[in-house]
C-alpha cells in the first residue's frame, strides 16, 4: 500500500506513477475519495460517542422528572452511534480495497516505458566464441544425463523435470554455494513453509497482477508460494522489529512454483521456464532511509554469485511499466545464452519501500522510539534457471561442459562428460 499522507500532499505524483506504469491515474482520485470519505465517517463517529457518552453523564445527574426524556434521547443516540460505526466500517472497508488497487510508486530514474525499454547499466564479460555448432542446454542436459523432461512429463505433466545424476548436484551446488555466500554476507539463512495464508500472499502484492501465476489451494485456502520472498514477507507481519544494528536480512531456500498462466508457447523447451523450481531468494528489512543504498548492496551481491559461475552478462534497469506491483525499482541481471542468441534473466533485485511493511504492518522505532513503517527489498542470489547459461556457456566442442571452479567442490568433478542414457 502506499502512503496516505504521500499521496494527500504528492497525488499528482502518484498519477504520473500510474501512467508510466500503464495503469489508470483515475484510481488515485478514488482513492482520495474514499480517504476522505472515512475520515469523515470517523470524524462523525468519533462525535457522536462523546456526545453519547456525555449524554449519558447527565442521565445520571438528571432529577426523577427529567431521567425519562433524558434516557429516550440516549437510546436514540445509541442507534446513531452503532450506524455511525457501520458507516465507518464500510468506510474502511472501501478505502482498504482502493489503496490496495494502486500499485508503488515508481522511483524517480526507473526508465519509463514497458518491456522492451529497460535501459543496459553495464555489459559484464564477453559471449564465448565456438568453432563449433553450439548445443541448447537441453541437447546438453540429455546427453550428460542432467536432465530428463520426458519422465518429468510423464510424471507431472507439461514444464515439468527431473534433474538427475550430476544435474541435481549442480543445482544443489548452486544453492549451497549461495547459501554460503549469503551468511558470509550477514544474512540469517532459513527454509521457510512454501505454503501460505492469502493475507500474506495479498499482503506482498502478488494477488493482484500476478494471480493468476499463483496456484491456490481451495480446500485448504492455502497458496503455494512462487518465491521464498512471500513468507519471509509475512515473517515479521504484525511485528515491531528491532533495526538499531541496521537492516534484517535474511535468506530463503524453498522450492518455487508458478502456474506460467498465458505463457503457452514461450520457453516451451528445456528448464527456462517450467512450474516448479528452487531457489535462494535474498530479503531485507530495513529503515526506508536506508532502503536504495541496500539496493545497491543486493545488487552488488548478485554480482559476485555470478562472477562464480562465469558466465557473461549484463545489469539492466527495469522499466516502469514492466515492475511487479510492489517494486517502486527493479534491477535485473541477465546472462547471455549463446543458441538463443540473447541474453536472459538469471536475477532481479526489487526495492519495495514501505509498499509491503504497510500491508503487513512491519514496523520499526525511529531515533525518537515512534513506531514506522519498514522497507522490504528482495534479490534472486541462485536458481534452477542458472543451470542453463552453465551449461550453454561452457559447452566444449566433444559435448562436454567444463563446471565453473567455484562449483567443483560440489559437484564432484571439473568436466561433465556426455554419457549414454539407458532406458528404464
């Protein structure tokens, strides 16, 4: 949720945050409407029980004569009372649903425009050169036994997978090596439930624009999470946190799992895109005072995990209009895959602000001990999709992939000889 004395004092700024985000400024003026709708409804309510609490002071004072009109006129003000509070309570109803309905306001800088018009802040190494005709990582993961997508379908359906033999310790590896690096870094490494409540999944912004990836659980009521990012989230909700050693941070690794609704057709092949993966996903609490310089700091360790992996890539500024709901700014690295030509997403490191914290209500004490709102952020460190630019980046000319030196000691071995896969 955005801030309500922000947006009384900066609406013309919210509206220009719809805009470039593509979405429709005339939900600001029904915002403001039903802010000041429920002030006054709280205003009127707020009236009336002094006025019936000062009523019924003088019932008690009043002489026999006077007591009955006295104790009709309270009962009548009673009922106004309990309308009144029913006026309230659909008034706060109404002005949760519209400031619910509008998205962060987008952070000055934040390129405008969508998809397609993220602006590059820096190139990373240089796309690998072959004298010989590249493999997919899927033709890869095949003939090195990583990989089986056939027995994932026939077991779970479409953009489902099995990773096998050395695949499964290069992911595992991928994670551990991320996990190490995270607490060498500061943060409190956990494994969270991958199933939450809709409050906490509606309080981190991702059943709006994005329901529809999400798989929900009817008879449970439950949802399953599509990032780590959601119950670390919802870790602190209803909290005052302590921030006076500076930011909270945490990391999450959890299996993920995301419906891909209306992606039919798009990285159909291989594991780019698939229902299920895992994942160690980076959060942050913090002062929103601190919050772009912890930007940065996320950023700057997404970079060293894939300096690790060696493959090149590149750091782009997400436009406006292609921010999730809850980002006010996006950064994504993307790393080059040498049959696509192209480069691809491997990570995103999004600042929240207080967007998140104000749905949650996670709070903090400021240098005064009043209570305020916290800053989230969240930042990818590893994932499945990783494996891909590996494989595709090192690829030998026999079919062989030589494995990144920081993932040796995981996997087992330096080189991921093609084998010949049998048949069950």
């Amino acid at each position: 949720m955005i801030d309500l004395r922000f947006l009384r004092e900066n609406s013309d700024v919210v509206r220009a945050s719809q805009r470039a985000r593509g979405e429709d400024p005339a939900l600001v003026d029904a915002l403001l409407e039903a802010d000041s709708a429920r002030r006054s409804a709280v205003a009127k309510a707020d009236n009336l029980r002094a006025e019936h609490k000062a009523m019924g002071k003088r019932v008690g004072k009043a002489s026999p004569d006077e007591r009955p009109e006295l104790l009709a006129r309270a009962q009548e003000m009673s009922a106004q009372v309990k309308a009144a509070e029913v006026d309230q309570h659909a008034a706060d109803a109404a002005l949760d649903t519209a400031q619910r309905a509008i998205s962060n306001v987008v952070q000055d800088g934040a390129p405008a425009g969508g998809e397609d018009d993220y602006v590059v802040l820096e190139t990373v190494g240089t796309p690998p050169e072959f004298d010989f005709e590249p493999k997919d990582h899927l033709e890869l993961g095949e003939a090195l036994g990583l990989i089986d997508m056939e027995r994932g379908a026939k077991v779970s359906g479409a953009r489902f997978y099995f990773l096998t033999g050395y695949g499964a310790l290069l992911q595992l590896g991928l994670l551990q090596l991320a996990a190490q690096r995270a607490v060498a870094n500061g943060f409190t490494m956990m494994i969270p439930p991958v199933l939450v409540r809709p409050e906490i999944m509606a309080g981190t912004g991702f059943l709006g624009q994005h329901s529809a990836e999400v798989y929900h659980l009817e008879e449970d009521d439950l949802y399953l999470v599509g990032t780590s990012e959601v119950p670390l989230a919802g870790y602190h909700s209803g909290e005052i946190i302590d921030l006076s050693a500076g930011p909270k941070r945490y990391a999450g690794w959890s299996s993920c799992f995301r419906r891909e609704a209306g992606s039919y057709g798009k990285d159909t092949r291989g594991i780019i895109r698939v229902h299920q993966f895992d994942k160690i996903e980076m959060f942050v609490y913090c002062d929103p005072a601190e919050a772009d310089a912890e930007h940065e700091r996320l950023l700057a360790w997404e970079r060293e995990m894939l300096a690790a992996i060696e493959v090149p890539y590149r750091i782009i500024d997400v436009a406006a209009g292609d921010l999730g709901s809850s980002a006010a700014r996006k950064f994504d690295c993307e790393a080059w895959v040498p049959t696509q030509g192209a480069y691809r997403e491997l990570t995103s490191t999004s600042n929240c602000t207080t967007f998140q914290g104000r749905r949650l209500s996670v709070r903090f004490r400021d240098a005064d001990g009043k209570p305020q709102i916290a800053a989230t952020l969240n930042g990818t460190l590893a994932t499945t999709r990783w494996i891909v630019a590996i494989l595709e980046n090192n690829q030998r000319a026999d079919g062989s992939v030589r494995v990144p030196a920081a993932l040796v000691p995981f996997v087992g071995t330096d080189v991921l000889p093609p084998q010949t896969r049998t048949s069950a």
